[in-house]
C-alpha cells in the first residue's frame, strides 16, 4: 500500500508540475492600469489646455497680436485675453470671493509679454485651485458668476476647459489665415 502511495504521490507531483509549465505558457492579459482619480483627470486636462493656448500665445508673431479675420471679431490677443478673464472670474467665485469688478482690456496688456503672462497666470492658478481642492473637494459647489447658479467644483472646471477649448479652435483658424502652421498641428519629431 505504501508503495502505491508513493507512486501516486509521485505521479501527482509530476502532473502538478507539468500543469504549472503550461500554465506559465499561456500568456496572460496584463492587468489593467487602474483609473487616474477624478483631480488628477481634471488637472491633467487643465494643464493641457493651458499648455497649448500658452504655445500659441508665445509663438504668434508680435505684429499680428491685433490681426482680426473681421473687423466683428475679437483680435488674436483679445481671444486669449478672454479666455484667460473668464478663468479668473471662475476661479475666484470657486475660491468664494467676489470676480473681479471690470474686465481687463486689450490696452492693459500692451505687450505680447504681458498677454503672455496674463494667460500662463490664468492656467497656474486654476491648476493651483484643483490641486488644492483634490478628489473630496470635486464636488464642492460654488455660485457661477455667468448664470448665478450653484455649480461643483468639477462640473465649472470641466466647463471652462470646454470654452478655452472653443477658443483655442478659434485661434488655429487665426494661424491658418496669417498662413502659419499651430504648434499641434506640425508633425511630431
């Protein structure tokens, strides 16, 4: 009997082993990367946008800041000095404070440094907000300036994104006209 035991021990581990080489065979699927946490989505997202208008804004020709493709629209300079007003005005009301009580316009940014600097602030401190709001702080609410109605946190953030996005369309028609390429655009080296 003991030899029996033995030899089905034997015979065991030996299956045993050879299931375990073929399972080592068969390859795997990779265990997924789990999902970013919601700040860290909104502040890449948010840092994107302000990546992209930043480039525009430093590389676009000083004498063409005040180039309109009609005299109706906004110049160049003016689109990114909306953009940026509007994040200002967002991310004061989302701090709980009053927006600011009149609009900056192009004649206090003279300078393409000074649009420059105004946009680049912009982004910081909205990405300074979001860091310090982190994931328990997405839904915190705060009343929009724009439509005087209580907004999360995220909700306002996701939405000023979409408007500098809108806007950031807008300045890429702006580049065509002028017969430049935008930085997205150009093939990646």
């Amino acid at each position: 009997m003991r030899t029996l035991g033995k030899r089905f021990a034997i015979v065991f581990a030996v299956a045993l082993s050879i299931q375990t080489a073929r399972a080592q065979d068969v390859p795997h699927a990779p265990v997924p990367k789990a999902a970013d946490r919601p700040a860290k989505v909104l502040l890449d997202n948010w840092n994107d946008m302000g990546r992209k208008l930043t480039a525009m804004a430093e590389e676009f020709p000083d004498d063409k800041y005040d180039f309109k493709p009609n005299p109706a629209q906004r110049s160049f300079a003016e689109q990114l000095l909306h953009v940026s007003v509007n994040l200002h005005f967002f991310i004061e009301a989302a701090k709980g404070a009053k927006p600011p009580s009149s609009i900056p316009k192009r004649a206090d940014f003279a300078t393409k440094a000074a649009v420059v600097d105004y946009v680049k602030k912009s982004f910081a401190d909205g990405a300074a907000l979001i860091k310090s709001k982190g994931d328990r702080g997405m839904s915190d609410l705060f009343v929009n300036p724009f439509d005087n109605q209580q907004t999360r946190f995220s909700d306002g953030a996701w939405g000023f994104i979409e408007h500098s996005a809108e806007h950031y369309g807008q300045l890429v028609v702006y580049y065509r006209i002028v017969g430049l390429v935008p930085p997205q655009s150009r093939p990646k080296k």
